[in-house]
C-alpha cells in the first residue's frame, strides 16, 4: 500500500519575523503512520524580505517536496489559498498560516481524527484546548459573534468558525468552488461545507496569539465580511 502525503498550504504576506521559524517547524513534524508532506507556500505579494528569506531558505532544502509560489501583488489570504490548491496532490490538505499562532504538531491531532473516523473535513478549535490563549477582548468576541451565526444559518456545533487549521480530504477540497479573495475563505468554506449537510468535526489545538503590533492583519472590516459571508451563502444560491 502506498504512503500518504500531507499537502501543507502556507499563504504568507509580510512574514519576515515568523516565516522561517515556522517553515522549521513543519518540516520537522513528524506525521503518524509515515504519511509524507508536501510543503506548498504562496507569498502574496510581500513588500518587506518574506520572499528573500524563503529563496534563502529552500536552498538549504533541496531534498523536501516544497513547491514555491508567488502573487507580484498582494491579492489576500484566499486568493493565495485558492492558488495553493492548485498545486496540491497529496491525499489530505491543511491550512497553515505564515505566523507562529498554531503549532505545527497539532497536525497529527486532526490527521488521526480523519483517519479513525473517515471524515472529508475537520476544523481545529483553539477553545476545546485545556488551556486556551485568547488575543483579546474583541478578537474574542468577534469570533464567537461569526461562530454562533454560522451555527445559527447552517445548523453546525462549531466553537472556533475561524480556526485557521481546518483539513480537507484533497478531493472534497478540490470539490468545493470557491470564490474568496481576502479573510473570507472561512466562512466560505464552511457555508459550502454545511450545506452539502456536514456537521464539521473539531479538535483542540494549541494557539499562540500576537498582536496587530507583531503582525496580525485581521481588522474588524474582516468581521462584518464574514458575517456577510455567510448570510450570503445562506440566502443567495
């Protein structure tokens, strides 16, 4: 029987900090049941070293399976995840931002889930955890404002709508259209997921918070576009 492979998608823009610990880190998992990993990073147009580091970086790692790709402008996280899936060909596929938020260990958490139970899908939550780290209070709230409406619209039992780890089987993935350009990739995805009529699986990860000073993009406009969101895929076909 052949292995599997993990596809790791990383959208990155204006990561010079973080991008080259993190980049570490994945590729130093190690994957329960020898699955492989395909490492596929899309630089969305940074204007700070973010694409100089990771050239850098990959010189010294010329034996792993990581493709590199780049926007010339920054187009937002879904336009790079979208143009991540493209290229992916593993059998499953996670999410993983260019910042230090999430810890690359957890993968095998959401891969052993998948695995035992036959799930296409399944988000982690930072708020199952023992102990979780919260931002603060309006990051807080603004996610649980977005969790508790996609529950509402979409009949789900989700803690962290917003997780950024959520894993796909590669071809439910590659099934689901999308259309997101900037933070909207979330709920997009997970309006389209519920209503093929999933209830989406979570399991607890690690979260790590930072600052707008350290580098966190969302703002609140990325909210209320994804409250918008999933109004829009709930009442408009």
């Amino acid at each position: 029987m052949s292995l599997s492979t993990l596809s790791i998608i990383i959208p990155s823009y204006n990561e010079e900090d973080t991008i080259l610990i993190l980049l570490d880190k994945v590729l130093n998992v190690n994957l329960i049941n020898d699955i492989r990993k395909e490492v596929i990073i899309i630089d969305d147009g940074s204007s700070d070293n973010t694409q100089t580091l990771i050239n850098t970086f990959l010189k010294s790692y010329t034996g792993e399976n990581i493709k590199f790709l780049s926007h010339k402008t920054n187009k937002g996280k879904g336009s790079a995840v979208r143009t991540g899936i493209k290229y992916i060909s593993g059998d499953f596929v996670i999410i993983q931002d260019g910042d230090l938020e999430c810890e690359p260990s957890d993968y095998n958490k959401l891969l052993q889930e998948m695995i035992d139970n036959d799930y296409s899908v399944i988000y982690g939550s930072r708020f199952l955890a023992d102990k979780s780290n919260h931002l603060n209070l309006w990051f807080y709230l603004g996610g649980k404002i977005v969790t508790l409406t996609a529950n509402i619209l979409y009949r789900q039992n989700l803690t962290d709508e917003a997780a950024c780890y959520k894993m796909f089987r590669t071809e439910f993935l590659k099934s689901i259209p999308l259309q997101c350009k900037k933070f909207e990739f979330c709920p997009e995805v997970t309006a389209k997921i519920a209503k093929r009529g999933i209830k989406i699986k979570e399991v607890p990860v690690q979260f790590y918070p930072r600052t707008i000073s350290e580098g966190k993009k969302i703002r609140m406009k990325d909210g209320v576009e994804a409250l918008w969101t999933l109004v829009k895929y709930r009442f408009i076909k």
